[in-house]
C-alpha cells in the first residue's frame, strides 16, 4: 500500500480536489500527533481544514482509512529520503545525507513551510488488512535503511548492520522530541555534531566494550512483585499498540484475571501509564545512581548502564514504556513525563561531560550524545525478536556500539 498508488480516476480529479486531500492528510498527521491514531475522529479533522464529517468522507470513508493514508504517507517520505541517500558512494556519505535531508525537512516544518510527518507509534495498533499493508511497508523501509551500510559479508555483519539501521532510524523520529529547543539558523552546527557522534560514537580511542550489569531488581515482597508483572505486562501492550489500544480487558485478559483485579491495582486507566512510566523511570535512574559502584573509569560506568538497561529491554517480557506510548496522553501529563525524560538525558550529560574530562570519552556535544542515549534505550524494546536469535549478552554489545563506537567501526566484533 502507498499514497503514490493513485488510480486512474483520482489523477483525472481537478486540482483543487488534490490540494483539498493534501490539507486533509497534513491537518491528520498533526491529530495522530497529538491523540494517536486511536483517537483520530474525521470530525477533529473537518474542523481543523474547515469541512464538515460529511466532507471529509467524499475523501476518506473510514479514519481507519485516513490513518492508513498519513502512515503510507510517511513511509513513502522516508523512502524517497532513502533512495537519495543511497546515491551516494560510501556508507559514511548516505548516512550523512539521510541526516542531512532530514534536518532540512525539520527546518521547513520549524519554518511552517511543509507538515509533520505522522509518527509511525500506533502502525501495530491498526487493524487487518491495513495493518499488514502497512507493516510491509515499514519492513521495506527497515531493509533500505539496512542497505545504507551495504552487502553484509557474514551474518554477524547482518545483525550489526539491523541494529544500526534501526537505530538510526529511530534517532530519526526522536530529533522533534528535542530538536524544537534551538533555532533553524543552528541546524547546520547540530547536524555536523550529530554526524561526528553517529561516525566516531562516545568512548575515547582505545576504550573498549567491557560493561558490568548492574543489579536493577530489588528483592520485593509478594504484593509488590504482583503489581511488578501487572505492569510489565501493560508496559508492553502499550509499546505495541499504544496507550488507547491497550484496553482494560486486554491487560486483564493477558493476564489472565478479571477487570475487577485491574482495579485492584489502579483505580482508574487513566493512573496506568503514570505508574508504568515511574516504574520505567525508576529502573533508568537507578542505574545512573548505581553507576558509581562501578569499578573503572567514567567510560565503564557509563557503558554499565547503558548495557543494564538495554539488557532489560532486550530480555523477553520485561522493557521500559517508550515515550512514544504517550501520543494521547493528556498534554500537561505528557510534558511532565517528557520532562523526566529529559532529566534523564541530563544525568547522561553529566556523565559524559565527566568522562571528557577524565579522557575516557571523546569530546562530543554532551546533549546530543544524550538524547542519542536515551533514543538508544528508548527504541531497543523493539528488537527484541532480532535479539532472541542470538546471545543477549552479544546483543547488547552490537547494539549499543553505533554509539559507543560509532556507526562504521567494526571492534565490538572483535569482542564476540
């Protein structure tokens, strides 16, 4: 399924019914932005371009069919991008130009001269067959992403370079998180520090990937580990199908209790992803605070943490609520919990800023490398099937060295 896949019939349309689709598409990615594609009424979007529910059916007779357009339309973007940046010779080079025509996207949104892409967070949420049309789509973009770097000459080289497609993609759809705190005249300066981060990673020569796990649960006692696996599992609803697909009775039903437990353990739906993101948030923090017991210099400790985390996040039926969870999250509830996201990558900061000083890392923007961090860790709960054909021990390591070492240094194979 693509946006391109236009029939006959609808190139024959005049040109301002295109230009109406067009604001239609723009005017739903912004709501799947706001409210997930859940909470996507044609109604919301009539208001927003000025047409009634009516008027916007002549265009698109269900929202399951306008969500499905902004997502196509997405994936068709990312596509075009791709396909430019693999004109390019070298894997250093695409990569670079994949970057490059991404912030120049961000810089005509900032400058209100093209829409938001719409996030692609509730893709799984959609229902059959749009779900599988579009989740084909996402797999062709996964596999261009991947080819960036070129044939894999053995399997290990396969796994290492899906593991930094994806990150790199995800780093993608992370930029508006933080990106919106500086003007579009510093675009070009955080670009070029992006991509010294993305070739060159954090730890200083000669370093290498020899991380300690650190112990991140605590001995609990019966009730405690009860309301633990409750949460678990609605962590990992709402990482696959967001937070307004991931009802009531599916966590009861996944668990095998009645609502009436649901209630037991929270008194409204509403306190579920507060709960779920304190207890992921706690987990983070508690491995930063943890760090200094760590043997080593700044480098080690903060690869420990790195690789707690995403040792977490790769096992099977454990991870962290992904801040993409929180697309329909009331707006003052989502800027506080984005708040201690960002607080997170603050404490990242400092660790890095320590180990500069120290010589253990390599000079690099501290709050780029940050938010690289906390995109790293953010994202891993996705890989957790690429993970599953392989030691979690080698996964976290071939995981975490696009930024550990960069995107196009090959030494953590050396480790394996």
């Amino acid at each position: 399924m693509s946006s391109t896949d236009i029939e006959p019939a609808e190139l024959r349309r005049p040109a301002r019914y295109h230009a109406k689709r067009e604001a239609i598409l723009a005017a739903a990615a912004l709501a799947i932005n706001e409210q997930s594609a859940k909470g996507l009424t044609l109604a919301d979007v009539g208001r927003r371009v000025g047409l009634t529910t009516t008027s916007v059916t002549y265009y698109f007779k269900k929202k399951e069919d306008l969500a499905a357009a902004c997502f196509s339309r997405t994936l068709d973007k990312l596509l075009e991008i791709l396909e430019q940046a693999l004109e390019e010779p070298t894997p250093q080079m695409r990569v670079r130009r994949y970057l490059s025509l991404h912030m120049a996207r961000l810089a005509r949104i900032q400058a209100g001269q093209e829409a938001p892409f719409a996030v692609l967070s509730d893709l799984r949420a959609m229902e059959d067959p749009l779900r599988g049309q579009l989740l084909a789509g996402w797999r062709t973009v996964f596999r261009r992403t991947r080819s960036l770097w070129g044939a894999p000459a053995t399997r290990v080289h396969a796994d290492l370079y899906g593991a930094r497609a994806h990150l790199l993609l995800e780093k993608t759809f992370w930029l508006p998180v933080w990106l919106d705190r500086y003007d579009a005249y510093e675009f070009d300066r955080l670009e070029a520090r992006m991509m010294q981060l993305l070739t060159h990673g954090i730890a200083a020569a000669g370093q290498s990937w020899a991380p300690e796990l650190i112990p991140l649960v605590q001995i609990q006692d019966d009730e405690t580990v009860n309301r633990d696996a409750f949460l678990r599992v609605a962590t990992r609803l709402m990482n696959e199908v967001g937070y307004r697909g991931a009802s009531v009775e599916r966590i009861s039903a996944e668990l095998k209790v009645t609502k009436g437990s649901f209630y037991h353990h929270m008194d409204a739906k509403d306190d579920l992803i507060t709960a779920c993101y304190d207890r992921s948030f706690n987990i983070m923090t508690t491995a930063q605070r943890l760090s200094d017991t760590v043997a080593g210099n700044h480098w080690r400790r903060l690869s420990s943490v790195l690789a707690s985390i995403l040792d977490l996040q790769l096992a099977n039926g454990e991870g962290l609520l992904r801040t993409t969870a929180l697309t329909s999250v009331p707006a003052r509830e989502f800027a506080l919990m984005l708040e201690r996201s960002h607080r997170i990558a603050q404490s990242y900061a400092g660790m890095i800023s320590d180990g500069v000083a120290e010589g253990s890392m390599r000079p690099v923007d501290p709050f780029i490398a940050s938010q690289g961090l906390v995109a790293l860790q953010n994202a891993a709960f996705d890989m957790r099937s690429w993970a599953s054909t392989m030691p979690r021990e080698r996964a976290v390591a071939l995981y975490a060295s696009s930024l550990a070492f960069g995107m196009f240094d090959y030494r953590v194979l050396e480790t394996l």
